[in-house]
C-alpha cells in the first residue's frame, strides 16, 4: 500500500496534472472528480476507486488513462518496491504483488480472460526500469548518475552488468536478428492474408477450367 511518503519521493516528476476522472465508491455510485496522480496515490479516494474504460481493442481511454500512465511511471521508478540488483525486468521480483496491492486498488476496470490489460500494465512500468541508465554515456557520467533512492552499491551492480561485453555483444545479434526477421517478412499478415485469397481464387479458376 501506499502512504503518503511515497508520494513525496514523486517530487521532480509530472504528478500535479489533474486529471478528470470518474470515481466509483462500494456502492456502485458513480461521481465526477478532478485530481492529480499524487491525491490518487496517497489514497485521497474515500474508499472510492477511479473507473478506467477500454475500447474493443482493449486500449486505455479517457482521462483515467492519462492517470494511469503517471500512476505506472512513479510505480516504475520506485526502486524501494522493484529491487534494482536483477539482469532484466522479466526477473524483477513484487510485480504481481504490485499490481493488485496498488493498481487495482486505485483502478476498477474488467480484466481480460487472457491477461492482455495486466501484462500491458507491468510492461509500461518496466520501461522505466533502468531509465537512468543511458548506453549512450560513459561508465563514469552513468555511475555520477545514480538515483538518490538506490544505494550506490545497487547502482554499481547495475552499471557493471550493463557495461558487460558479452551482454553488449548478445543485445547486438539480437538487434541484427530482429532485423533478419523484419526483412524477410516485410509483408506483413495483411499481404500474407491477400496471398492466401489470391491463391484461393486461382485455384477455383482452376477447377472452374476443369483442371485437376
């Protein structure tokens, strides 16, 4: 759960946004509020919960999306609740313990049967995991760089496993794979789609001809 010192280490990032949202209490009573990412996480909801609305496509609409995004981007970047000492986000233990003790106790929304919404969730936040991180810069300029909320031990950790060359060398064959991949199917699954009803319609011309 949160408090409202969690909601202090937001300060510097964009949490005073408001955002016009409509809150649901237990008793299915809905009402319109005005409030920033910062009064959601420190729970300025009166046992109320913010409704987040899909389309069919099960992407994020309205203004409960713009507050989720700033709720997923301080929950990415809160290292006290996602140890910062693993290889990847994939290993990054407390996701799920994340996602229902706090999304879902801010949000209603109806899950998916497949757990699209929820893996779209912890994605987002696992983008800004390492987002202190630059390759771009030197060993020295990343280490100088270290988020005032991760022990300088961590960070080094951090810095040093993703400085590693064999790493480096294994992030560049899978740049040139994906790229190997996107050559080879440039088409796309509309044009593979087109290929099959094209095939499908000479066949037919070829029975229609009284071929075999």
């Amino acid at each position: 759960m949160f408090a409202a010192s969690d909601a202090e280490k937001c300060k510097g990032r964009k949490t005073t946004e408001f955002w016009n949202v409509e809150l649901i209490d237990s008793d299915g009573m809905v009402k319109d509020a005005k409030m920033s990412v910062r009064e959601a996480m420190e729970r300025s909801l009166n046992g109320s919960k913010i409704i987040l609305r899909f389309n069919d496509e099960l992407q994020r609409v309205g203004d409960g999306a713009g507050m989720l995004s700033g709720i997923l981007g301080v929950l990415g970047s809160d290292y006290n609740k996602f140890p910062i000492c693993e290889k990847s986000w994939a290993k990054v233990q407390g996701k799920d313990m994340v996602y229902n003790d706090c999304i879902k106790e801010i949000f209603r929304f109806q899950e998916d049967s497949g757990g699209r919404i929820k893996k779209t969730f912890l994605q987002q936040m696992g983008k800004l995991y390492d987002r202190h991180y630059k390759p771009t810069r030197t060993l020295e300029q990343n280490l100088h760089n270290c988020p005032a909320e991760i022990l300088r031990e961590h960070w080094r950790w951090f810095i040093d496993y993703h400085n590693d060359p064999a790493r480096k060398a294994k992030c560049k064959q899978n740049a040139l794979y994906r790229k190997k991949q996107l050559y080879m199917h440039t088409g796309g699954s509309k044009n593979l789609a087109r290929a099959r009803e094209a095939e499908s319609q000479k066949q037919g011309r070829r029975v229609g001809k009284g071929e075999v």
